[in-house]
C-alpha cells in the first residue's frame, strides 16, 4: 500500500475531524452568541460581564455543549440517527441547566436569552438533520472472511463486500473484518494494519453487528466475550450516586403523584394502592418491588404470568397508569433502598427467573447489575411476553451491560421519555 494512501486518508480523518470543531464553534455563534447580543447588543462587549450576562452565558453554553457532544456520543449506538431524539436531548440539557440554576438559588439569570437559545438550538439542529444528509448511512467495506459475509445487505449500512485487499481509491467509514477468523490469509491481515496506520477505523465484525442490531448475540459468547461484559466498578458506584441524587431531588414531584395516583387507584377498584411483589436482582438475591396497582386485587391467584396485549385482569385506571408508567414511580423507593437503579435490566419474579435459566444460555448473567426502572431492552424491544421475546431482551440487556456507560445511560432516558410520550411496550 503506498505512502499516498496513507497520506490520502489522514488527511480525510483530521478533515472530518476539523467539520465537527467548526461545526461546533458555528452551532455555538448561532445558539448561543446571537440571541445573547440580541438582548445586550453591543454591552455584551464590554468587560467585565454583569452578573445576568455571565450567568446567562455560562448556562446556555453548558446546555448547548452538553446537547452538541451527547447527540455527536448517541451516534455510536444503533438506532439513533433520527429525529425523534432531537428535540428530547435539548429538552433535557437546558432542563438540566435550569434546574441546576435554581438548585443554586440563582436568580440573575435572562428567561428570555435561555428561550431564545433553546428555539435556536431546535432550529440548528433540525437543519443539521436535513442540510448534513437526512439519509446518510456509514459506508463500509467488509473483507470477505469468517462473519463477516453476515453483514452482506445489511439494510442498516452501505455494504461493500471486498474482492481484494485494496480500497482502489476508495473512501469508507471503516473496515469490516472478522479479527478471529483463521481463514484470513496474511496479505489480508497486512491490509488491515496498513488501514490501521493510515487512520482508518478498522472494527471487528462482531462490533459492528452488535451496533446494527443493539444486541450481544448469546449463541456467540465465549469465554472472552464473557469476560468483557463485566461492568465498570467506577461507573457502579457513580451511578449509585446519581440515583440517588436524582430520586431525591425530584422528590418533591414524584411523591404528590404517587400519592394522587395511589388515590384515584382507591377509587376506581377495591384492593391496596400498591403492588408489591418478589422480584430478582443483583446477585440473583430476591427482594420487594413496589409499583401503583394496575390490576385487580386477585390478578395472580392463578400464579404468576405475563400481561398480555388487552388483558382484562388491567383496570380502567390500570391500563393509563401502566400506558404513561406512572405505576413504576414507587419504585423510585427500591433505588433509595439499593435494590435497583434507575437505568438497568427489568428484574423478572423468581418462577421465570428459574424457568428462563434452564431456557435461555447465560440467563443469569443479566444479574451482575441492579435491575432498573428502565433500561435498554425495555425501550428497543418493548415488553417480553414469552421465551422468545425474553431471549431477544436478553440479548439487548447483554449489550446494556457490555457497553456500560453513562453516554448509553443518557441515551436511554431519552428513548424513555420518548416512549412515554409514544407508550411504546406498554401492555
């Protein structure tokens, strides 16, 4: 491979890599700078700043930055490159700055400036969406080996299967190769560390798979696949921290609306405002969940089963409560306890729990984390009703735990609330 190739693509990585700097100082003039100067003008020069026009700045940078950097972090998981997780993301970074602000007890601040920038922010973006390629579609070219034919018309990605080990000039997002494939011949190999060199990404097959479908395909763990699913210590722990801070901090609005709620369930159908049920957590150690009742006072006297799509043991009451998951807020109570978090598998009662372990390979192993209120499975898959459906949730939890993180945990409320707003998977 000549030295031009290599030349030939740096030159492409720091380009792309210059797009988004200026993309990101442009966005920043646009969202930020300009509606600042619409409401100082020229003061907005002078040094030092007035305690509003500082504070203002300063939040609707933080905002702006935040929202700029998670939308650019959500496109490393798979279906993320809509619209529809635009407008949340915003939504939830200015939210988190004007919450921080009043947390602060701040109030020279301008309203009207951080308004101003949101709308601003939703307008840049949408154009971003559409002016920067509404339909585009990571280019890559798969070397022909092991898994790597699995990706042939992948309708996620522009496939190109190659014939030899040249780019012929050719420019993609990344290289395809099955790295623990034994029939890949060693010119092949010499091919991929030149593209390695020359700063194009070159990912494992089994990556680029888990990225189209979400999922961590059980049938293909092995032993080391199983050691790198061990979540991060660090990251435990601090998200035990942001739990915590989270369901006390929104206290004072979830606790009113349990407790409405818990009333209106009173007096639509006889029995407790709560449900509460054995589930299993982390460690495959058993404890108490505690939901808003959806269902009649005798919904299990049969034993434990599956809501199904129209089950009539779901009150009138029932079937809005679990439609918006206003029956999941009492659970807020587990996370304060340590029993769950706020983002993780969904825990299952202990009688599918056995059953789906002598069903499904590895089943167990979703217990390494705290179930959660909300997790990965639960907003791209929706609700398991049989084995079946719980293999695939599986396979999405496997995915949630491998790729542990906090970007993966911001990504995920945002498809919460948007399928909150959608009632995606509700039954």
């Amino acid at each position: 491979m000549p030295n031009s190739f290599k030349r030939r693509h740096s030159r492409w990585y720091e380009v792309l890599l210059f797009n988004q700097f200026f993309l990101f100082l442009l966005g920043y003039v646009v969202v930020v700078l300009v509606p600042n100067w619409i409401r100082w003008g020229e003061a907005l020069m002078r040094w030092p700043m007035n305690e509003t026009q500082l504070n203002t700045l300063i939040a609707n940078s933080l905002a702006y930055t935040a929202s700029f950097f998670i939308l650019h972090k959500f496109k490393r998981f798979p279906g993320t490159s809509t619209l529809s997780f635009i407008i949340p993301t915003l939504l939830m970074s200015w939210l988190i700055v004007f919450a921080i602000i009043l947390f602060l007890r701040e109030e020279s601040y301008a309203r009207q400036v951080l308004t101003y920038s949101f709308l601003l922010a939703n307008l840049w973006a949408f154009a971003g969406f559409f002016l920067g390629g509404r339909f585009q579609q990571p280019k890559l070219a798969v070397v022909p080996f092991g898994r790597g034919v699995e990706l042939a018309g992948n309708p996620h990605a522009i496939i190109t299967m190659l014939d030899k080990p040249d780019l012929r000039g050719r420019r993609y997002d990344g290289i395809v190769a099955d790295l623990h494939s034994k029939a890949l011949p060693n010119e092949w190999a010499r091919f991929l560390a030149k593209c390695t060199l020359a700063r194009i990404p070159v990912f494992h097959t089994q990556q680029i798979i888990e990225s189209v479908t979400g999922r961590v395909r059980v049938d293909h763990l092995s032993e080391n696949i199983f050691g790198a699913l061990l979540p991060s210590g660090f990251y435990l722990a601090f998200k035990r921290l942001i739990d915590v801070f989270t369901v006390l901090l929104f206290a004072p609005l979830w606790v009113p609306v349990m407790l409405i709620t818990g009333l209106v369930i009173k007096l639509d159908s006889e029995g407790p405002m709560f449900f509460i049920q054995e589930r299993v957590g982390q460690g495959n150690k058993s404890f108490k969940v505690y939901k808003l009742r959806s269902m009649t006072r005798d919904s299990e006297k049969d034993g434990a089963q599956f809501a199904q799509a129209n089950d009539m043991r779901i009150t009138k009451v029932g079937r809005f409560i679990r439609k918006t998951r206003l029956d999941e807020i009492p659970q807020f109570i587990n996370v304060l306890k340590g029993e769950m978090s706020l983002i993780g598998p969904r825990p299952e009662q202990r009688a599918f729990v056995e059953r789906f372990d002598e069903e499904i390979p590895f089943y167990s192993y979703r217990h390494v984390v705290k179930p959660g209120i909300t997790g990965w499975a639960q907003v791209v898959h929706g609700y398991a009703a049989d084995a079946d459906d719980t293999s695939v949730k599986i396979e999405h939890d496997f995915y949630y735990i491998k790729h542990f993180s906090l970007w993966l945990d911001i990504l995920i409320v945002v498809k919460t609330i948007k399928t909150i707003l959608t009632g995606f998977g509700a039954r």
